[in-house]
C-alpha cells in the first residue's frame, strides 16, 4: 500500500506542479488580449498615437505570454494518459469532446489570427486588422468558455450515464453537460479575475513608469485606463465570488465547510472564522478570531440559519481543510486589497493626483502580481476542496490514477518538470519583466522588431501613424 500511494501523492503533485504554471498565462492572455481590441479600437477611432504604441508594446508581451501558455498546457495533456488513464478511460466520452471542442473553435481562431495580429499591420487593412485582434480576444473567452465546462462537469457532473464498461456517456441532450449547475458562476468569477489579473498588471507597470517619469503619456494612458478597470472590476468580482459560493453550498457543501473551518455543526448560527489554525487532528480551529453567526448571515442571510459542519461527514471523504482554508483566505484578502486599490484610484482621480501620488503608485506597484497570487489561491481552493474526488461523488483520485504508475518513475519526470519549467519558463518571464521595465516609446515598434517595406510604404511610414479615418 504503501509504494502505490507515493506514487499518488507524487502524480498529484506533479499536475499540480504544471497545471500552477499553465494557469499564470492564460489568466493574463484573456484579459490582454482584450485590451489590445479597446487599444486599436481606440486608436482607430480617435487617431491618437498612444494608443497605438501602447498596443505595439504589450502586443510584444502578449505573444510572449500566448506561447509560454501553449507550451505549458500542451504538457498536461500527456499525464492524463501517463498518470490519469483510469480517469481518461472512464471520463475520455464526455471529456473528450468537449477538449475537442475547445480546439476547434477556440484555439484555432486564436492561432489563425495572431499572426495578422503580430504581423499584418502594415500588410492587411485596418479593419481587417482590428478584427483579427477582436477574434483573438474572442477566441480566448471561448477557450475559457470550454475549458471551464469540462472543470465544471467534474465538480457538478449532470446529463451523464454509465455504460457496461463503467463509462460516463452522455445522457440525453449536450447542454446539460456543457452547462452544469457550476458553470455559469465559475466561467464568471473566472473571465473576471482574468480581467483584473490584467489590469493589475498593466497598472503595476504603469505605475513602475510613472514614478520614474510622471509626464510620460503612454504611461498615463495604461495607468488610468488599469485604474478604471480596477475601480469596476474589484467589486464584481467579489459579488461574483459571493453568488459562486453560495451555488457551492448547495451543490458541494464540504468544500465550504473546509473552506470556512468549521469542524463542527453549529445548529444556531455560525461564526466566521478570520484567522486560526485548523487541527484536523482534535477537529478544531485553533486560536481562531471569529466573529458570531456572521457565516450563517453570509451564507444563509440569517443570523441564526444552522449550518452543518465537517462532523456530519465521514473522513474519507473529507478534504484537506488546513489548504482550503488558507488559500481561500488568501484569495479574499487580495480581492478585497484590489477594491482598495480602485477606491483609492478614484479618490485620487477626483483630487487630481491620479499620476502624482507615490502612495497610489506603490500601492499599484505592489499589486501589480496580486491578481496572479489570487487566481492561483482561487484555483486551489476549488481544486483541493473537491478532494478525494475527480468526479464529486462519482469517482475518487485514488481510483483515477493508472495501474501500474511508479513512484520512481513519477519522481523522475516531476524533478525532470521542475527542472526544465523554472530554466525555460523563467527565462522567458525574466525576458518579459524587461520588456516591461522599458517604458512604452513614442512610435513603438511592431513586434516583429523588424521595419518593412511594403506597397512603396517606408519603414518610418509603417511604424507612423496616420490620422485619417479608415474606410
């Protein structure tokens, strides 16, 4: 018994491992890329020059992030066959198609266009410029959109059969799978935090600008624009987070159990747990600084509402509540901090001080990765907290892995991973801190970095822009 569970533990470890760092650049290319669309949509529209050179500058980064995002997911794949051929095997009919479909409708438009969104500027039109850069931000939501259902059907499974072979097979109509009672407030909470991941980002880089040269337009533009959007953003998010919690009590009640610390059932209203140290061992918070019934208030909208806590749940199937616990607060907290930050943003705004303030744009500067902390506690928090089960209810991990995985063989590949993921990806995120530690310059140019001459047109016409309203 005890071979086979290293060899669980360490199979877990290692998806966890790169699902961690797949999940960093998608966060950020799906609100990126919608903002290079409002920036050449706005430079379409109003002909100023900034917003065409801040699109040149974070079209650069994007293309960075885009492919380190390929690259990275491209490995998850293979475990599910290595590590997870049981899950594959048994989960491959419904799982399967629904990959696929992210592949065909929303991969493919995404790589089809980039490269006239990298490329064709000075060789395509404008509007067929701009609408390749709108099927790219496209493309990104439908990839979440896919991606997010197929997660989903995991935690809520719905619209499923099981065949003489122990397979889940579609029962039924598709929508039932594709729209679980999850999805719909997962595939918000998601697409939003990748919206604030961004514009966390572009803000902190703004504002590393600005404090070093605060009469420099193109960082003005990307600050403020980045502060409006953390203004609106932050608290939708948390509102979004709330309704996805809610939906969570009802289809998964023990993750918030695990996720509020409450080990046992409290049948007259609940605390809130701020802070303690959950001890599984005696079933216990311990050191917690709570405040009374404030759970059942949040959660049932009564003070006195009961709420049933992990004593009413058998062990084995209990999750590991010191993880859920921590990472959910952490997730919390940072939300809260970016609802600081666009309050903050605005106050300054109305003052005047907007790009003048140290204090905003250190408090920007510090926030800057905050939205990539956040969505990976987020993620933890949902993952961890569906634990022991693949499928909630349906399938435990312990029954996905494949027969024959070898601890040995696992840790091989997983000190391999590691490895060659802090080398090759650390180098391409040292590449693009620097391309972000250089300020966005008047006629920045086009990713290729290489001047073109195309239809008799100079490489300073190429790179200059003109003001004339497109046809």
């Amino acid at each position: 018994m005890h071979g086979p569970f290293d060899a669980l533990l360490l199979a877990r470890v290692q998806f966890a491992f790169t699902v961690s760092f797949h999940f960093l650049f998608p966060a950020i290319t799906i609100g990126l890329a919608s903002y290079l669309a409002v920036l050449e949509g706005l430079w379409l529209k109003t002909g100023q020059a900034q917003y065409l050179d801040l699109f040149r500058y974070w079209a650069k980064i994007f293309a960075l992030v885009f492919g380190m995002g390929v690259v990275s997911g491209i490995v998850m794949s293979y475990q599910f066959g290595t590590n997870w051929a049981v899950f594959s095997d048994r989960a491959g009919p419904i799982i399967g198609p629904l990959m696929a479909y992210e592949v065909l409708t929303a991969f493919f438009l995404e790589a089809g266009f980039l490269g006239v969104v990298l490329f064709g500027m000075e060789r395509v039109g404008r509007g067929l410029h701009f609408t390749a850069t709108l099927m790219v931000a496209v493309g990104t939501v439908i990839s979440a959109f896919w991606i997010l259902s197929v997660n989903s059907w995991m935690h809520t499974p719905a619209g499923y059969a099981l065949n003489a072979a122990g397979q889940f097979v579609p029962r039924g109509s598709w929508l039932a799978i594709i729209f679980t009672p999850s999805f719909p407030y997962r595939l918000a909470h998601t697409v939003s935090a990748a919206y604030l991941t961004t514009a966390l980002l572009v803000g902190g880089v703004g504002a590393w600008h600005l404090l070093r040269d605060q009469d420099n337009l193109r960082s003005r533009t990307m600050f403020s624009m980045a502060m409006w959007m953390a203004m609106f953003v932050a608290p939708l998010q948390i509102v979004l987070g709330d309704l996805h919690g809610l939906n969570t009590l009802v289809h998964q009640p023990v993750k918030i159990m695990a996720m509020e610390g409450h080990y046992q059932s409290h049948p007259n209203g609940a605390p809130l747990i701020l802070f303690g140290i959950p001890n599984s061992a005696e079933k216990r918070m311990d050191y917690a600084l709570q405040i009374p019934q404030v759970s059942s208030l949040i959660l049932k909208h009564d003070l006195n509402a009961p709420l049933a806590g992990l004593d009413t749940v058998p062990q084995a199937d209990q999750p590991p509540v010191g993880i859920v616990f921590w990472s959910f607060r952490v997730m919390v907290g940072l939300g809260f901090l970016m609802a600081g930050l666009g309050l903050f943003s605005l106050v300054a705004r109305a003052r005047g001080t907007l790009y003048t303030s140290s204090a905003l744009l250190r408090f920007a500067l510090v926030m800057a990765p905050s939205g990539l902390i956040a969505v990976l506690a987020g993620w933890v928090t949902t993952e961890v907290g569906r634990q022991p089960w693949t499928i909630t209810g349906l399938m435990r991990t312990a029954e996905s892995a494949s027969p024959l995985l070898a601890a040995p063989a696992v840790a091989a590949s997983l000190a391999a991973f590691v490895v060659v993921y802090f080398a090759v990806f650390g180098a391409g995120v040292v590449y693009i801190l620097k391309l972000m530690a250089k300020p966005p310059a008047v006629h920045e140019l086009a990713p290729p970095h290489i001047p073109v001459r195309t239809a008799g047109i100079t490489p300073a016409q190429a790179i200059q822009p003109d003001r004339t309203p497109s046809p």
